[in-house]
C-alpha cells in the first residue's frame, strides 16, 4: 500500500483513535477497573464520554500534524476525514446519551 494515499491515511486515522482510548484506559482506570469495566463506564457517563473523545481526537491531530509537515498530503486527508467522523459522533453521543 501506498504511504501517500487517502486509503492509509483513512486505516491510521481509525486506529489512532482507539489508541488513544487505551491510553486513557491505562492512565485513569487501568489498577482498578478491568477493560469490561472501563466500557461499561463511558456508556454511563457523559463526562467520561466527553474526556475519552478528546484522547481520541488529540490521537488524530498528532499524525495529522505529522503528515501535513511531511507532505504526505493525501494521507493527512484521511486521517482529517476520520477525525471529522469522530468529532461529530463524539458530539451526537453527548447530545443524545
């Protein structure tokens, strides 16, 4: 696969995301709360909704800044695709949950 297609940048911009979830896992919850847990939680709680998308979404803007500054320019609009996708499915679950 390419490194400068829209295809890879759309692939790393999914993945990224929930990178950054695991990351607040174990920053925040891991000694105590199992991974079952820790998914029961953010369905419950909006706030834990709301940190967690940041995590995810500030995930994005890392490879995005990188891309953009490598020039990588049809990867970086994936990866901006994505992270549109999840900010407004971040919003809508706040809104509605």
């Amino acid at each position: 696969m390419k490194r400068n297609s829209l295809i890879f940048g759309i692939i790393i911009g999914l993945i990224a995301p929930m990178l950054g979830m695991l990351g607040y896992y174990f920053w925040k919850f891991y000694p105590t709360y199992s991974l079952g847990d820790f998914l029961n939680i953010i369905l419950s709680e909006k706030a834990i909704l709301s940190a967690l998308s940041t995590f995810a979404l500030f995930a994005n803007v890392i490879l995005l800044t990188i891309y953009l500054n490598t020039r990588r320019d049809d990867t970086a609009k994936g990866i901006f695709i994505i992270a549109c996708v999840y900010a407004i499915a971040a919003i809508v679950l706040k809104l509605f949950i």
